[in-house]
C-alpha cells in the first residue's frame, strides 16, 4: 500500500463544496483517506486575478502507481469543472497535485514527485504540517516542519476551517 499526500485547492465556484466533492471523489477512485487538514484560505500565487484559494491536504493509502493516480486525479479535476488551457496558475475549479508518494524521487516529463515547488509555498506546507510535521522530503532530506521554518514566502494563509 503506498502512501500519497495530496494538495486540493479551488478558487472558482462553491469552492467548500468542491474540496469536499474531491476528496469523496479521490476516496472512491484511488484510495482510503487516512487524514485531512483544515482548509486555509490563501492568497492565490503567480496569478493576476485577486480571488483566493481554498486549500486542504489530504493523506491517503492507495495500490496504485505513481502514474496511474495521476491518471485518476486529472479525471476528478475534469468531472470538478477544471479547464486546462495551458497556461499556468490560473483560477480554477479545482486543482489536486501530488506532494509526496512515499518517499519516490520521479522526474518525468507529466509527473514531478516530490513536488518540485511546494517548499516554496506556504499554502501548501501550513496544512502539510499540521497533517505531516515530520515527514522528510526525500530530496532534501529535511522535515516538512524545517520546510515550513525555511520557507520565505511572504502570502498570506489563514485557517478556513
């Protein structure tokens, strides 16, 4: 059984409603949810539209491969209403990115695990930690807690639910 933490975030719609919508979804398709955070609303990144996001990261235990969860991911984004339109960062639906996979390093061309910005942002490590504290990144080989300390990013995050 491997163990995948999941960043969901919404910044479109009934955003609640779609964080809650994709993780039923993700817990019918890939896998047992293990644990929740809080939702943290958060200021939207690299983005020229003022709306912010509603962000929760999720633990699961799933039998699925790295790719094939990939697969199931973007197929819940798509049923949520999320439209790719190839350009990064823009107001969506819903978006669900894999953090971690275990402790797997894969580089490939559709897939980046760990994610290669997330200790960059704090909407991602503020619910990562309180879900993960000490889970260490397989690349840098420090604790979600040191990446949160470490991390310099300056927007706002505040706890939603």
């Amino acid at each position: 059984m491997n163990e995948v933490y999941l960043i969901l975030g919404s910044n479109l719609g009934e955003k609640e409603s779609l964080l809650d919508k994709a993780i039923d979804l993700v817990s019918v398709r890939a896998g047992i949810v293990k644990a929740t955070s809080s939702i943290y609303e958060t200021e939207p990144w690299g983005t020229i539209e003022p709306l912010p996001y509603l962000n929760r990261v999720i633990k699961i235990q799933t039998e699925l491969d790295p790719f094939g969860l990939l697969k199931v991911i973007l197929k819940i984004e798509k049923e949520l209403g999320r439209k790719r339109n190839g350009i990064r960062n823009q107001p969506r639906t819903i978006d669900i990115d894999i953090i971690f996979f275990n402790d797997e390093i894969i580089r490939h061309k559709d897939l980046v695990i760990p994610h290669e910005r997330m200790q960059f942002r704090k909407f991602v490590l503020i619910p990562l930690a309180e879900i993960a504290p000490d889970f260490q990144h397989p690349v840098l080989n420090i604790t979600v807690n040191e990446l949160l300390i470490n991390c310099e990013d300056n927007r706002w995050v505040r706890k939603y639910l």
